[in-house]
C-alpha cells in the first residue's frame, strides 16, 4: 500500500478502484387506469297462460252420454248426466273444468309496455333507471362511482395505478 500526501491530507493508495458517485439515471413512469361502467337492467315481463282442464271421477256412477273433452282449439264440452249405478249405495261424482287463458300479447307504445294480458300466472321486474348514476375520473387515479337513486343500476369502477423504472 502506498501513501500519498496532498497537503496536509494522506491518501492511501491501493490496487483497488475508488469508487466514485455517480448521478443515477432512470425512466420513471408512474400510469393510472380507470375503467368504469353503468348497466341499466331492462324491464321484463314473464306471462303464463293456463290451459284447459277437465277432470271427471267417482265410483258407483254411470255417465249417460261422454265423460267430456277438449277440442284441439281449447272449447271444453261437458260430461252428460250422471245415474247411481247401484241405487241406495255410496257414490262419488266429481267434475272439475278450468277454461284456459285468451292468448294474447302486451300493449307495447313508444317502447313502453302499456297493457299485459290478463294472464293466471304473471311475474313483472321493474327496469332499471340511470337517475343519478355517475362515475368520475380524475387524472391524479381518483375516482368515483355513485349509484344515487338508480333502481335496478349496477355502477362499477376498476382503477389500476402501476410504477415502472427502468435504467
């Protein structure tokens, strides 16, 4: 090892390097994403028409002339008159008729349904409406969702911020 005077300071010299400070340098990107949505559910309507039924039963009867039936078009005939088979003895007669619902569609004006069928079987969900639904995105990455008094509205936000450095 060698000495080295300057002045009044020594140095000590060596075979290894002196490591010097040296400025970094870097590409910094710092990025922020923001995806946002608003789904406003549409109104819907799920209708059930009945069907025609008849239903004929009992013990110790006779029916005089058809036990009924159904026409291909929904018309339902009646059964006949019915007599006790063995007079003075228990009986059952049973008869049970449902007509079926008159097929038609909704009352649909400017794409609003104004009139359902008056169906057996009828389930109505209300659509959604946008009224004070808002989303907000600021360049510094915050933001916002906010549903207010949207019924049936979904809101959402995905925000994503990343850090990238590269020499």
């Amino acid at each position: 090892m060698k000495l080295v005077h300057f002045g009044r300071f020594a140095l000590a010299a060596s075979g290894l390097a002196m490591a010097v400070a040296m400025p970094a340098h870097a590409d910094i990107t710092h990025t922020f994403a923001t995806q946002s949505s608003i789904t406003v559910l549409p109104t819907t309507i799920e209708s059930s028409a009945r069907t025609a039924s008849l239903a004929v039963s009992g013990n110790n009867v006779t029916v005089a002339t058809s036990l009924g039936s159904i026409s291909s078009d929904g018309v339902i005939t009646a059964p006949g008159a019915a007599t006790v088979t063995v007079p003075g003895s228990a009986f059952t007669y049973n008869v049970s008729v449902a007509d079926e619902d008159t097929v038609a569609g909704p009352t649909i004006a400017s794409g609003t349904v104004t009139a359902t069928p008056d169906y057996s079987t009828q389930t109505t969900q209300v659509g959604g409406l946008a009224t004070g639904a808002t989303v907000t995105a600021l360049s510094s990455g915050v933001g916002t969702a906010v549903i207010g008094t949207a019924v049936g509205t979904t809101v959402s936000t995905l925000q994503q911020a990343s850090l990238s450095v590269f020499k």
